[in-house]
C-alpha cells in the first residue's frame, strides 16, 4: 500500500467505441456528485488544450468534444488518478480546487516525461473528487502530435511515476525521516526508491486501518462502470443516422422569417419535429431511461397530495406528453441555431453527427437535472407532510411549493 496512489490507463485507439468512451469518461470526472466545481460553473474541469496558461474551462463539452476528435484520429488518450488518504492531503493543502490545480501544474511534467511525451506537446484536463477517506485527481493527457498509436505500456511506467512523485511531494517528509533514523543521512540529496519503499511501509504501519480502505477502493475502482453512463449509448452510428437526416431535414423547411419557436413553426415544420421526439425516444435507450426517471419523479411529488389510481394515471400521462414537449422545444432550439448560421451553409456529414448528438447529450442533461431537482423537492415536501397535517395545512404546503415552482 502506498503513501500516494497513481493508476494509469487508456483504451486501445483502434477499439470502434474508444472515442465515445474517452467523452463518457471526461464527462463523468467532470461533473459526477463530490467533484469541486469551477467558480460559477456546473462541472470541475481545468488543465491546458494548447500551450500556455493552465485554465479553468468554461464547459465540460469543449474538452470531451476535442478528445473525442483526438480518439477519431487514433491518438492514445491517458486517463490517469493520483490520489491521497484524506490526512495526508490535508498535510499537503490539497484542499481546495486551487490547491490541487498548483500541484498538478508542479507534477505534470513526470507523467509527460515518463510517458514519452514532450512538455510542448503534452494537452491535459482534471477534476478533483473530493471523496470522503480518499480524496483524488483525475487527469486525462494526451501527445497532441502523437504519430503512431500504442497498444500497450508497461506496468513499470505509472509504477515510475508514483514513485518519482513520491519522492517529489514527500522529499522533505522523507529526509526527515532518513533524519530520525540515522543523522549521518540527514543531508540526503537525491532520494533513492528503496528509501521511498522504506517510507511507504513506515506510513503503512502508522495508519493500517486507513490505507486498507483507500487501497480498496482504489483497486476496485472499475472505469467500465462509467459507460453505464447514458451518454455514452449516444455515440451509435446506426442508431445516429435516421436522426441526424431528420433534423437536418428539418432544419431545411425552417421558414426564411419569423420567430423560430415550436408553438409559431408551421404544422409541417411540427410535425416533423414531433416525428423525430419519437425517433429520438425509439432509438436512444440512455434516454428513455432519462425520460422515464424525470416521470417517476414527478409522479411521486404527485404522490404527495394524493395516491388514487385514476388520479396518479393521468398525471402519469400529463408528464408524458411534457416530456415530449420539454423535447420538442430543445430540438427547436438546436435547429434555431443552426439556422442562425449561414444559410446556405454546407454540413459535412462529421459536423451533422456531431450536432445530432450534441442535441441528445443536452437532453440526457437537462433530464438529468430536473429529476434531481424534483427529488430534493420531494425530500422536501415528505419531510413537512411526515407528520398529519390538515386538509387545510396541506393546501398551504401546496400553494407555499407552488409559488417556488415545486408544483407536481
């Protein structure tokens, strides 16, 4: 068990499905729940597209967007953990977003050195998830003028680079040891690795209890898990196809004037944007799940102010057809703005896929979040009605969540 932990991984760039996983995995570091968050943004990802400056980036999608081109060309993209026992991070300051974005600035030219990649070459972007016992920093990284793909790295790489940045973030603790030990090595000057697996054992045996539950977790951490992530059934082609000649279909009978908005479109126009709600729900499972979970959770707010059958049946289909409407006003949105482009503008068929599943990633995201709205809402709305209330009391509640837009 070590002081600190790196593991490193990449999907094999010749994998059909590698480019959709690498965007699944940057959207789930980016926003999955513990992660600190950029200021003011929804997600935590920072680091560095081109030279320069290390940033905090404005969308999750820029990145996710970029390594997905990047996988499309056959480039290895390197996801990477670094990660702490809660005691020791705080011994380090790593505290903060700030604090470990300082750290991996200092550290990430080790695992550019060790990975054959040139400082001026090297593209990366992080998250921290600030995990209870075992707070830790994803870092995916990449040689943007990589010219011929791997298929394999040897274990003794990460293993190298755990044990340089050991040496690197504990090179004081360590002397201080070696001090303590034995005064004649006091001025030690270059740390040797069997003097950082002597140390590694001596932080083992202070604190066993609390190194065995960062170790488990670390190595049953499995990043196959995320592609359970319903953005990542996004990147099908066969199911893409059929959407992307609808949408762009539709965007060709915009009419020339006039407000682009579902409610003002003609009945042809909404028609064909009805046709495609259903195609979209027919052929993306992710979604339907989405759909589906936002339903339930608005049915049981419902729940809350009444369980008869008839009643919660025809909230059931009430929610439904919001749902599709709730669709239907997205799919005007995306089309809005792409005929706020040139209008004569020619696609490429790459450009038409990557804003047809652009269009059911944000709607696997706005789901996404207003399920979770309604569950704190329903969190909320049990927690006052735990106790009996009456009609009259309940009819407050009702109106009181009514006027803060928690109405079922």
């Amino acid at each position: 068990m070590s002081v600190l932990l790196y593991k490193q991984r990449f999907r094999q760039p010749n994998y059909k499905d590698t480019p959709a996983c690498n965007y699944a995995h940057v959207r789930y570091i980016a926003r999955r729940r513990g992660v600190l968050k950029n200021e003011g943004m929804t997600h935590g990802l920072f680091g560095k597209l081109e030279p320069g400056e290390m940033k905090q980036f404005e969308t999750w999608k820029e990145v996710a967007s970029h390594i997905y081109y990047l996988s499309k060309e056959g480039k290895n993209i390197y996801r990477s953990i670094i990660s702490f026992e809660r005691t020791k991070a705080r011994e380090l300051d790593l505290i903060r977003q700030k604090d470990w974005r300082r750290y991996i600035e200092a550290h990430i030219a080790t695992l550019a050195q060790q990975n054959g990649i040139k400082i001026q070459d090297l593209g990366f972007a992080c998250s921290v998830h600030d995990e209870r016992h075992h707070p830790h920093l994803h870092v995916v990284f990449w040689d943007k003028n990589q010219k011929v793909a791997k298929n394999f790295v040897h274990r003794s790489v990460p293993n190298a680079i755990r044990v340089q940045l050991i040496k690197d973030t504990f090179a004081t603790r360590i002397r201080e040891y070696y001090a303590e030990k034995d005064a004649a090595r006091a001025a030690v000057r270059d740390i040797t690795d069997k003097e950082v697996a002597e140390f590694e054992q001596y932080i083992k045996e202070a604190r066993p209890k609390d190194y065995e539950r960062i170790k488990d977790w670390f190595e049953t951490f499995n990043e196959d898990a995320i592609y359970a992530d319903p953005v990542y059934s996004v990147f099908n082609d066969k199911s893409m196809l059929p959407l992307v000649k609808t949408l762009f279909e539709i965007k060709d009978m915009i009419p020339q004037d006039g407000r682009i908005t579902y409610k003002l479109l003609p009945e042809e126009v909404k028609a064909k944007i009805d046709e495609l709600v259903i195609a979209l729900l027919k052929n993306n499972a992710g979604l339907r799940r989405a759909v589906n979970r936002y339903v339930e959770s608005k049915l049981n707010l419902a729940k809350l102010y009444g369980n008869d059958r008839k009643y919660l049946s025809g909230k059931r289909k009430e929610f439904q057809k919001e749902t599709e409407r709730l669709i239907a006003n997205r799919i005007t949105r995306t089309v809005k703005a792409l005929c706020q482009k040139e209008r004569d503008i020619r696609y490429s068929e790459e450009e038409r896929h990557y804003y047809t599943e652009q269009l059911v990633i944000e709607l696997l995201e706005m789901f996404s979040r207003l399920s979770y709205c309604n569950d704190r809402r329903f969190e909320y709305g049990q927690k006052a009605m735990s106790t009996e209330l009456s009609k009259l009391a309940r009819k407050e509640l009702y109106l009181q969540m009514k006027d803060k837009g928690i109405e079922p």
